[in-house]
C-alpha cells in the first residue's frame, strides 16, 4: 500500500513539474514580454569594466501575429533601449564591432529628432517605432523603442513575419545585448 502511495506521489509531482515546465516556456495568447535588464557595471581596476545589460530572455517564440512587449525590468533604469531587426551577419561579435556597430548606426538612427546627428538632450527620440516592412516585426530595419522613463517605458508591437523565420535583433544603444525571435 505504501509503494503504491509513494509511486502516485510520485507520479502525480512528476507530472506537475512537467506542467509547470510547459506553462513557463510556451507561449501565451497574447504573446511574450521581453524585458530590458540591467544588473549593474563591475569592473577590475587596470583590467576591465563589464557592463551587465541584457534582454530576459535572449531568445522568445511566438507565432506570427502575437505581439511582443518590450519593457524596462527595473524601475531606477537610466538607459534608453531598442530592439532593432539586423540580419545575423551584422551582429556585433568582437569589442571593436560593438564600439562601432555600423546595423546600429545604419537601422536605429532614423529613431531621432535628427539621424544625422549625434543623440542627445537636443536630438531625443521621437519615433518610437520604425517598419521597413508591412507593420510589426517582420524585417530587417524594423526598430522599437523604450525611454526609462515616461509613457514610452514600454511598448508592445505584433509580430508579422512568416512562420519558420528567425529575426535576429541588438539593442542600437547597447549592441551587446542582442537576441533572437523565432516565429512559429
């Protein structure tokens, strides 16, 4: 008699955890929030700084007509962000490319009062959404973007692309922080 309540006990947290499991990756409905994080700067004195920036998670599937939310994580946020379509080829991968990301620079700066000038005080963000292609995430060039703070710490954008796509996206004010949405 013990075996068997010991044997359902276990059967029963086992298929619990497998729930639990499915319910945290899948995705919703309405679709998935993608958060903007900041866990702080460290650094070792003539060595290095690390700047601990990064969207949670890196990588989300959706099916293609959810949106995505796009937001701060924490509240004492002081950088602005974008989540900003590029091919996989123009993802930084070395300190020189992240120091000059030319996909930053060539998709993200149309976000400005003034693209052609430096960003800044004078020259806010005032589009906060940029398509190249038909409306929502779909192509490469498509931009959004969230101010810490304000109505604009958040946005919410559907995502258009066909299933089996992979958009590939960096944030053109951090370009390591970079991530992928696979559409289904």
């Amino acid at each position: 008699m013990r075996k068997r309540y010991l044997a359902g006990l276990v059967l029963a947290v086992v298929a619990a955890a497998l729930f639990a499991s499915t319910a945290l990756t899948a995705p919703h409905a309405s679709g998935v929030t993608i958060l903007a994080k900041d866990d702080g700067v460290s650094f070792k004195p003539n060595k290095y700084l690390q700047d601990d920036m990064y969207f949670s998670p890196g990588t989300v599937t959706v099916k293609s007509g959810e949106s995505i939310t796009f937001k701060f994580n924490e509240a004492n946020s002081m950088e602005p962000h974008t989540l900003t379509i590029v091919k996989k080829s123009e993802l930084p991968t070395t300190g020189a490319q992240v120091e000059n990301c030319t996909a930053c620079q060539r998709y993200a700066t149309a976000h400005l009062k003034n693209p052609k000038a430096q960003p800044g005080q004078n020259n806010p963000i005032v589009h906060w959404t940029l398509n190249k292609g038909k409306a929502g995430l779909d192509a490469v060039g498509d931009s959004i973007a969230i101010l810490p703070q304000g109505k604009h710490r958040s946005i919410s954008i559907k995502v258009t692309a066909a299933p089996g796509t992979t958009l590939n996206f960096l944030c053109a004010v951090h370009p390591w922080m970079q991530g992928r949405i696979k559409v289904t």
